[in-house]
C-alpha cells in the first residue's frame, strides 16, 4: 500500500493535488491510500486498467475526502473487457490487470455543478464499498459494457443528477445493496436504456429522490427509475427486494417507474418488486409497456394519483400486499387505489386496499385526478381479480370499463361505516364479453351492489349482498 502523500498530495482542501494522485496512479501501485484530509482536483483521475494495472483506492476510514472541482468524474476508470461474465468470455489480460477495480471508505464531494463522482467504462467486478458520494451530478456512473458490479454500504446522497446511474450501458450481474441513496434530484437509480440483465437492487434505503424545490414543468424523477424507450433497448432478469423506497409529492414523481416502447411491452420486466415498503409518491408504482412483473408482499401507501398504474402491460401478477395510508401523516398520506389500462393477462389476488378518501370522488392533491374506482379496469382482457378485501371506498370499488374475460371472484367489497358512502361494489360499463362476477361479499350501496348496462355481457352469480 502507498500513501497518494508519498507522491505529493498535501490534502488541505485548497492545494490543486490533481498532478500528485494521478501520477500515484501511473505509478501501478495497486494498492493507493488516501490518508485523513480533503484532497481537491481539478481533473479527473483516470484510471487506464490496461496500462496501470489493476487497482485498489481506500480513504483511512472514511477520514479522508476527495473534492471534485472540475467537470467529470473524480475517478475515471478506463477498462477493456469486451466479454460476458461467462469464464471463457474473459481475456488472460483481464484478470491479470484490470479485474475489480476497488473503491472504499472514502468521501467523494462535488465543487463544479457538472462534477461527478466515479465513472466506469468497459470494466469488470467493479467494486464499491463504504463510500460516501455527495454534492455531484451523478453518483456512480457506467457506461458501455460492465460486467459483474457490486455497490453495498455506501451513501449517495444529495446529488443534482442521478445516484447510481447506468447510462446506456450493457451490463449483467449487478448488485446493489445496504447502501442509503437519498436526495437525488432526477432518481436514486435509474436504469437508462441499453441492454442489461441481472439486476438485484436489495436492503436499501432509496428516498426522497426528487427535487425538493420542484416547480410546475420540472422534470419528472423516481426513486427507482427502468427505461426502455429506446427501440435497441431491453432490460429484464431483475429484483426489488426488501427496500424502503419513499418520497414526498412531486409532479411527475414515482417511487418505482417503467417505461417501455408502447410498440412492444417485453423489453423491460421478469423482475420481482417484493417486501418493500413504498410509499409518497403521485404515483408509487408506475407501469408503462413492461411485460412479466411479480408484485408480492409489499406495504405501498400514500400514492397521490395512484398506487399502482399498469398501462399497455401483459403478464403482471399482484399478489399478497397491503394498500393503505400511514395514520401518523393523514391526510396528505393517501390509499388512491389501482388501475389497469390496456393490459392484457394480468392477476391481482389477495391484498387489502384501503381507501383513504372515502367519501370523495375528487382526490384533494396537487394531481387534482378523478378516480372512478378504488381499483379501475379499462380496455383489459383476460384479467382476474381474486381474493381481494376493497374497504370504505367513497367511490365504487370496482370500476371496469369496455373489457373482456374479467373474472371478478371471492372478493369482498364491504362499506362498514355507519353511513354508507360507496355508491355502488362494482360498476360496469362499456361493451365486453365472457366477464364475469361470482362468489363475492358485496355492500350494498347506496345505488345498489352491481350495476352493470342492460346490453353488458357479464355473468352475475353466488354473490353475497349486505346492508
């Protein structure tokens, strides 16, 4: 190990100490320590693997700071990885220079608006661990082709841009763990076209990733953000496991989004969204073209458009969460139901929905929507909905509109207050054939348990209607 002192570097926070790191690193040191201190740049440092060999960078326990006071990364590393992550798809080269590359217990800090903090290129087992990331665009930044990444205990927070961004990149094997990613102004992670597969994003903290200062035209963000718009693009193979994934409003906001080719809705999902808790957002999770989607287990509350919104997607099973509000934050903590629209082939069973504005029919937010259901069907096929309990709702608790082979089976649809504001458990309109609605507990209503048009082809039967 060497110390970037032994070339140099002062560490003051006010000498220029760009010309002592990097000559640290041409120096194939390997292993190079930064001493407790504030280091400040000027220049990225680059990091050409190929030349300097494989290389390790550590703060003294997380004492010491590099500041960016330039435009581009602090760290810049270069690699040459052209293969997959198969064993024979690696050159000799790669594991004798350039394999994981290293970076822990340090403070990267942003000076310049365009400064970022780590950059990597065509690398392989890039590693991240206990660093701190803060006051940059973006976080950590990949590009091109990568190859199994790890990114655990680390905090990237209060970025301008995006906290961990992979940026048209192809990558498969990503994981990214036990860190905190907060107060990133565009997203916390945002997966931005390209080809990626093998993406575990697992017991992190991601919130409050949007601007704080949002204005009416500001961009959108999200918490955690999969694009695919892209015509080249395809992101699959993927899990949002055991997260806290929260927010305030903002216009545009989604705690977790998906935006595909509304041409084709299979090159973004075969991801699992399971046992988080997901909530403040004016849409928590926000589903546009995505294909094969399993949502299971989750707490999600306090969707100020909607808590979940599926839209020209196929294939998408909920299952087993809780939609509710956070009692400690009412009224701004809001249930605003679901909505599928032009899905094909999608399931919802067994969760509880809540409604927090019952009796409204207009939701009192900044989005100012209109809900015409608590949970809402509109142009769907081939859709069941299964084992649900749908609670206090002012609105009807389900609305479907021109769909076709909806199952509507054993769920219960109850108003149990005391004056009953639900005007109707099920509310049926438009043309459709082969739906049906059986087995279910129903409130009455004040209009009535079910209305469905005369003329609609909907199979009523062994329904169960209370006061």
């Amino acid at each position: 190990m060497r110390s970037v002192r032994d070339f140099g570097a002062v560490g003051d926070g006010i000498t220029d100490d760009t010309v002592a790191i990097q000559h640290a690193v041409s120096q194939n040191v390997n292993k190079l320590h930064f001493e407790a201190g504030h280091y400040r740049i000027t220049k990225s440092i680059t990091i050409d693997l190929k030349t300097n060999g494989y290389l390790s960078i550590s703060g003294s326990a997380g004492t010491a700071k590099v500041i960016m006071d330039a435009p581009g990364p602090a760290f810049d590393f270069q690699g040459n990885h052209t293969g997959t992550a198969d064993p024979e798809g690696f050159k000799p080269e790669i594991w004798t220079k350039e394999r994981m590359p290293l970076i822990q217990g340090i403070e990267i800090e942003g000076h310049h608006p365009k400064a970022d903090g780590i950059h990597c290129h065509q690398t392989a087992m890039s590693t991240f661990e206990g660093v701190m990331l803060r006051k940059l665009r973006h976080g950590i930044h990949f590009t091109k082709r990568a190859r199994n990444i790890l990114i655990s205990h680390c905090h990237i927070y209060d970025n301008s841009g995006v906290g961990v961004y992979l940026d048209h990149a192809n990558i498969h094997q990503a994981v990214i763990a036990s860190s905190h990613i907060s107060y990133n102004k565009l997203s916390g992670i945002k997966i931005d076209n390209g080809e990626i597969r093998n993406v575990q994003i697992t017991g992190n903290d991601i919130e409050y990733n949007y601007d704080r200062h949002v204005k009416s035209g500001a961009p959108a963000s999200a918490e955690i953000w999969i694009d695919t718009t892209d015509p080249k693009a395809t992101i699959r193979e993927g899990t949002i496991v055991s997260n806290t994934i929260q927010a305030r409003y903002a216009p545009g906001g989604a705690n977790i989004r998906f935006v595909g080719d509304p041409a084709e809705n299979h090159k973004s999902g075969l991801f699992s969204i399971t046992g988080n808790m997901i909530g403040s957002q004016e849409t928590n999770i926000d589903l546009f073209s995505a294909r094969g989607i399993s949502i299971s287990g989750n707490i999600i509350y306090s969707g100020h458009q909607r808590n979940l919104r599926a839209t020209k997607c196929k294939n998408i099973v909920v299952t087993g969460n809780t939609f509710d509000h956070n009692y400690g934050y009412l009224p701004k903590e809001l249930a605003t139901g679901i909505t599928f629209e032009e899905c094909t082939d999608c399931t919802l069973t067994g969760s509880n929905i809540h409604d927090a504005y019952a009796g409204t029919h207009t939701v009192n937010t900044p989005a100012k929507i209109t809900r015409k259901g608590l949970i809402e069907l509109i142009k769907t096929k081939r859709m069941t909905i299964n084992a649900c309990q749908i609670l206090d709702p002012g609105i009807p608790g389900i609305h479907v509109d021109t769909c076709d082979l909806v199952n509507i089976q054993g769920c219960s649809i109850l108003d149990a207050r005391e004056e009953q504001k639900m005007p109707h458990a099920i509310h049926w309109q438009g043309s459709g054939s082969a739906n049906q609605i059986s087995g279910c507990t129903l409130s009455k209503g004040s209009g009535g348990a079910i209305k469905t048009p005369t003329e609609s082809n909907v199979k009523i039967g062994d329904n169960l209607e209370t006061e």
